[in-house]
C-alpha cells in the first residue's frame, strides 16, 4: 500500500510527461474524514490547459488511424493494471472522498469493467452501406472519431467517472484532456500513472489538475477540442451548453437528479426497505442517482417507516478506512452545512425525525464531515428535501394514496435522471415505469449504474449515455460517401 506524503507534491500528465505549474502553485487535498491535508497537488491554470490541447491535438491524427484492435488491446491492458492496482486506488479514492472501502473497492471494479466494456466496443464501429438508386453510384456511412475530447469529471466517484469517461473516448480514437475535480484528483493521478505503464503513446491522455474555470474557459474555446464530456450540477452545465453553443462544441452532460421512489402497497415492504436504504445511504447520500424523495403508499407508510428507522439506525459511522464503518462523512463542510439546513427546514414545517437529524461528532469523528444517516417522517412538497437535490444522507418519506397522483408528484421537477418502484404487479410495473419521464427507471432495482446499461438523463438532468451498447457514439462522427464508378 502506498503511503501519502503531504510534503511531496503531486504532478499532473501532458504529453507523456509529469509537470509541475509555471507558478508553482499547489493545492491541497483535504481528507473529509479528519479535515486534515493527505497531499499537495501542483495547481494548473490557463497554460497548463493550452498544454494539454496541444498534446491531444497532435497526437490524435496517429490515435485515431490506429487499427481498432490496438486501442482496444492498450485499454484492456488498462483494465487489468487497474485490477492489479484494485486496493491501492481504493484506498486512494476512501482518503480523498471520505466513502468506506468497500465502497471504494466497488468503485473501482466498476470503472474497471467500464474500461473493459468500452475496450470490446471499440472492435464494433460498424458502418453503413446504402444500396443506391444509380447502378454506379456506391453509398456509405462510415464512422470517424469526432476529435480531441475535455473530459471533466466530479469528486463523488473520482476513479469510476474517469474511467467511464476516457475509455469510450479513447475506444473510439480520440485523444483526451482530463480535469479531475481538485478536491479529489488522487485517484486520477493514479490512474494516469498506470497508463502510462500500460504504453498509451504520448500527448493521447492529459491530465490537468487546478482552476475549473480557467481550465475550462481555454477548452471551451479552443477549437481544436471537439467535444467536451461533463459530469456534474445543473449550474454548471448549462454555463457550458452556452459556451460550447459559440463553435457547436459537442458536448455530452450527466447532470444533477432528484430520484424519486414509490413503494406501491402491493410491494414485499422489507425486501423493498433493503434495497432503498443500501442506495440512499451509498455514498452517504452523495450521488446523482440517488433516491431523494421516498414516496409510500399510505396504506404501508407506517410498517415502511418503522423498518427503514431501523435499518439505518444499525450503520456504523466513521472513517472510510475502518473497515468496520459503512458510512463515511460528505465531502466538505459545504456539504454538512446543506445537510443541516434541510433537515432544520423540514422540522420548522412539520417533518419528524425518525433517527439522526444532526453531526456526528463521535470520538475519533469530531474534525471530520460527519452527519448521523437520517430519516425524516411527515414530509409535504413545502420542504427543501422534497424540492431540492441534498446530496447527503438524509431520507425523506412522503405519502401518496393513489398512483395517478404519485406518479404526478414524482415527474414534478426538472430533473430526469433516474426514478424508482417497487411492485409486484407486472402491469403496474409496464405502466409506471413508462410513464416517468426519467433516462433510466429501476423497477423493484436501486442499482443502475450497470457497464451493460445506458446511464444517463432527460431535461435538466442532461444528454448522452455511458454504457451500453452505444456507449462510443458520443464520440463518434457519421461521414456519407458517395463514389461513382465507371
């Protein structure tokens, strides 16, 4: 296991070498768990992000053309790197993100199957061949990588998002240039160093680590950058949506979310309690799928309470790297001080706190980020939990009497990202299910972030797929051929 030294700093990757800021400046990567400095990381700016266009941009007319039997033998070499290296960047991805191991080894075997997935895709760019009305003319559609990508990726799954983001782009033979958020790039330099293990030739993957802003401003308007691929708020999509608007820069967004849940009465209640509780609390609550407003019908409202208040209760609070704990702190002190005010504005409004509703400073705790998991009783549509997107572990529980109205309630919001139910009724099952205006819909299943699957959103909740069988067409570009022949 490797250990972290503060006094070292960090460098990011460009061009197949590892360098450090013009400035010198650093940042310093914050362990939620303590809120104590685990590591400096040299800080990027406008020049360093030039940097790695550059790179890309010369080393993708040779990546692209390369036979797509290489690409795919360099990623599924990555793959088993990353499999070899399996408990070192989950241990990377618990100091950085605060998540409990077993969480983060999930993480990482998940991003590594992404890898794998996308490695196999890239020997099944298939063309098109149009049968033409002229005996001599011959048609086709063949499928050309759209060019150098920016990838900017999120700090609550810090290697699985990398991983989902540069395989397909690299499968199909673009180069990339990556921003990790900066408060989590750890496991991202990690990732990058096995890489460059592997052999990929220089200038196809760069690493950038710093200021999004700046970064992101030279990206959005470079037009050498073809496409840029981004996880992350609502906000901040919609910034880049109006930049990328100024050259028609592709763009493919996984947004935010505002999952919500309806537990028919006519469920397995207990079976259902298990599944909800392990995805609402996964992560502590930090992610974009996760089940925000949990609506039960009123007839087994009261029975569903009861057991998810006791189910919750049984988790073990503490730092990541205990493997005892299976809920870590949220990410920053931003992140708890949400987490408070939603559950204070939902106590002024009448919501009763079935367990938690405050920090948890537990010795061994009282530096860190730490909530008690929570769950809240009696909540109406008036409170910020059941209208805003926590992102912590807080879980809401509405009431609904009828599925008209439940599934009225639940496509209520701008998001569209991910929605869940639980019956025993087929027809229900078919009937909900395409009636809520979600990009994935889990029926009697909380688990979607699936490598076979297509994950991703409607409305606010963005555009584009990872995963699944078209999983390279974002990063993909159609050319017609017409060819007379003599």
């Amino acid at each position: 296991m490797t250990v972290l030294q503060s006094q070292k700093t960090h460098r990011f990757y460009i061009n197949g070498k590892w360098l450090k800021a013009e400035d010198d400046a650093v940042i310093e990567v914050i362990n939620p768990a303590t809120n104590e400095c685990i590591a400096n990381v040299t800080s990027g700016g406008e020049a360093e992000a030039k940097l790695a266009v550059e790179a890309a941009a010369n080393a993708f007319k040779e990546w692209s053309r390369k036979p797509a039997v290489e690409r795919a033998n360099l990623l599924l070499s990555l793959y088993h790197k990353v499999l070899e290296n399996h408990e070192e960047l989950a241990y990377l991805v618990t100091l950085e993100s605060g998540k409990p191991l077993m969480q983060s080894r999930m993480e990482v075997k998940n991003g590594a199957e992404y890898i794998r997935w996308n490695a196999e895709e890239a020997r099944r760019i298939y063309g098109t061949t149009i049968e033409s009305s002229d005996s001599q003319r011959r048609m086709q559609i063949k499928k050309e990588a759209v060019g150098p990508v920016a990838a900017i990726t999120p700090w609550n799954f810090p290697f699985a998002m990398v991983a989902r983001k540069l395989s397909p782009a690299l499968a199909a033979g673009c180069t990339v240039a990556l921003k990790p958020s900066e408060e989590t790039p750890l496991s991202a330099i990690k990732f990058f160093e096995i890489a460059e293990e592997v052999g990929f030739p220089k200038g196809v993957m760069n690493l950038v680590i710093g200021n999004p802003q700046v970064i992101g401003e030279v990206w959005l308007t470079d037009k050498r950058i073809r496409k840029i691929t981004f996880t992350g708020s609502t906000a901040v999509g919609k910034m880049l949506y109006q930049k990328a608007a100024k050259q028609v820069k592709r763009l493919s967004m996984e947004l935010g979310g505002h999952a919500p849940i309806i537990v028919f009465e006519d469920c397995n209640v207990d079976k259902a309690v298990q599944q909800i509780v392990r995805s609402k609390f996964n992560n502590n609550g930090q992610t974009c799928i996760s089940p925000n407003r949990i609506y039960v019908h009123e007839s087994v409202i009261d029975h569903f309470t009861e057991e998810m208040g006791r189910a919750v209760k049984k988790f073990k609070v503490g730092d990541g790297t205990n493997e005892e704990s299976n809920v870590g702190p949220v990410i920053n002190p931003d992140g708890l001080k949400k987490a408070e005010s939603h559950v204070r504005d939902a106590i002024d409004k009448g919501a009763q706190i079935v367990t938690g509703g405050k920090r948890y400073d537990a010795e061994g705790c009282e530096k860190g980020f730490f909530f008690y998991p929570t769950v809240l009783k009696d909540v109406n549509e008036t409170m910020k939990v059941a209208t805003e997107e926590t992102f912590g572990p807080i879980a809401p529980i509405l009431s609904f009497s009828s599925e008209a109205e439940v599934i009225e309630k639940a496509n209520d919001t701008d998001y569209g990202l991910a929605a869940y139910l639980f019956t025993t009724d087929l027809s229900r099952a078919h009937r909900v299910s395409e009636m809520l205006e979600y990009g994935m819909v889990g029926v009697n299943d909380t688990v979607l972030s699936q490598v076979e699957g297509a994950f991703g959103g409607v409305k606010e909740s963005g555009f584009g797929r990872e995963g699944g069988p078209e999983a390279l067409e974002d990063f993909l570009e159609k050319k017609f051929i017409s060819t007379i022949i003599e």
